[in-house]
C-alpha cells in the first residue's frame, strides 16, 4: 500500500491516550507519525511502521 504525507492511518496498538489513529507526516527510509489525539510525534523505520499499521482511513 503507498502512504502519502497527510494520510491518516490506523494502528494495531493503541497510544497511551486512547487513539488508534495518526497522521504520516514524513514518508522515506523512516515514517514520521502524529497522534490525532494528543499530537505527539513518534519516528520509526519503514520495515516497523509498515507492520503496526492496519489501515488507511478515509
């Protein structure tokens, strides 16, 4: 599946605040992701984030 930059996407764990959902803000080697529900950010290599999200949303 190809992630674009703005994309919000669904993870098979949930964050310490309760949502499940997040924003890609950078896409390369690494992915960015901000949580919607407290807008931390999290950086992690391509290979794991691939494997903890479940889905894109609409």
């Amino acid at each position: 599946m190809q992630y674009q930059v703005g994309d919000i996407v669904r993870t098979k764990k949930t964050h310490p605040c309760g949502s499940k959902l997040w924003k890609i803000t950078r896409v390369g080697v690494d992915f960015k992701l901000e949580c919607i529900g407290c807008e931390k950010t999290v950086i992690m290599p391509r290979e794991k984030a691939l494997k903890v999200i479940t889905k894109k949303e609409n």
